[in-house]
C-alpha cells in the first residue's frame, strides 16, 4: 500500500460493519452471543471482527462437494452426480450411479459437518 499506512486497528461499530460486510445489527448481535467483545466500549479490533466474521460464515457446501458418511461401519466419502444431489444423505445411491463416486475416507471431527 503506497501512500497509506497500515489499516486502522481500532474500529467503530460502523467500520466494524464494513470490514466484516455485515449489518450493525449483526455486529451487536455478535457481542450479545458473545462471538466478538469489544475490549474498550464502542470499539472493536479488526483482527477480532475478522476472526468472527469468519467463524459465524454459513453457508451450504459446494454443489459438487463430497460428504463423508458412514456405511456399514466405515467412513466413506460420497460425491453425488447432480441427478443424486437430493439423495445424497442415503449414501447407497453412489453403489448403483455410474456418475457418482466413492472413496474412503477418515471419521470427521466431532461437530464438523464435511
């Protein structure tokens, strides 16, 4: 950055917004659930507002992404074809598609949905 200095650390809740792309309201629903604090009243760190905005990200995964299930006692990772997308959570579908595919795969971390 040519020109500037460094990004400002300390933010108001409005330039908190911005960095995080979220809404006020958002942000002050982050300090209610205790997802971000605000160290000095009316102030927020960035590094703060970004490790919050990226902890509270939701989303579905990718249409294409594999998901790990468990069949028959082992961990297996299924990625459906776009006709089996729906189907996906029965996990037998992929031993009858030709499109779809299987691969082994580890336990999933407890509370990580992959």
């Amino acid at each position: 950055m040519t020109g500037q200095g460094a990004p400002k650390r300390w933010l108001t809740l409005e330039e908190a917004a911005e960095v995080a792309k979220r809404s006020e309201r958002t942000l002050r629903n982050w300090v209610r659930d205790g997802v971000l604090k605000a160290p000095v009243h009316g102030f927020y760190d960035r590094e703060r507002v970004v490790a919050a905005e990226q902890k509270v990200r939701r989303g579905r995964p990718a249409p294409g992404a594999p998901r790990v299930v468990k069949a028959a006692g082992v961990w297996i990772e299924v990625t459906a074809c776009g006709t089996h997308k729906e189907a996906l959570n029965a996990g037998l579908v992929a031993l009858t598609c030709k499109r779809c595919t299987l691969a082994p795969a580890e336990e999933p971390n407890e509370g990580v949905e992959r």
